[in-house]
C-alpha cells in the first residue's frame, strides 16, 4: 500500500468546494483546509506510485479551481 500526502493551492474562496470534491475521488482518504502555503491537505491511499500520479496529476489537478499540487510519498 502507498500512502501520500498531496499539497494542493486553490484559487481564492474555493478551498471549501475543492475539498468536498477532493474527499470524493476513489483513494483519497481525507482533505483538510490549512492554514499556510497551500489550502489544502489531501491524503490518498492507493496500490500503486502510478496510482498516487492519477490522483495528483489527473483528477485533483483536473478540478476548475487547483492552482498547483505537491504530492509526497510516505516511506513506512
């Protein structure tokens, strides 16, 4: 199991939205908006590091609204 936590900047009054939309994608165990560099912390749990990509890349990255995303891969 990989687990990763992805930093995500959202444009400005749309880190409530985005992290309802985020909790939504299949492998992300949670989203919290914080407070400093980046809005929101998403963390995802998948099988695979190609996997995390998808998340990150793809579906977060995809969503009206992401600025950028950071991703890092916990080592356990």
């Amino acid at each position: 199991m990989v687990t990763a936590f992805i930093m995500i900047k959202a444009n400005t009054g749309e880190a409530d939205r985005l992290r309802d939309s985020i909790e939504t994608i299949d492998g992300v165990q949670s989203a919290y908006i914080v407070a400093g560099d980046v809005d929101i912390i998403a963390k995802a749990q998948v099988e695979t590091p190609a996997a995390v990509k998808e998340i990150a890349a793809t579906k977060i990255q995809g969503i009206d609204g992401v600025e950028n995303t950071q991703t890092y891969i916990a080592m356990d």
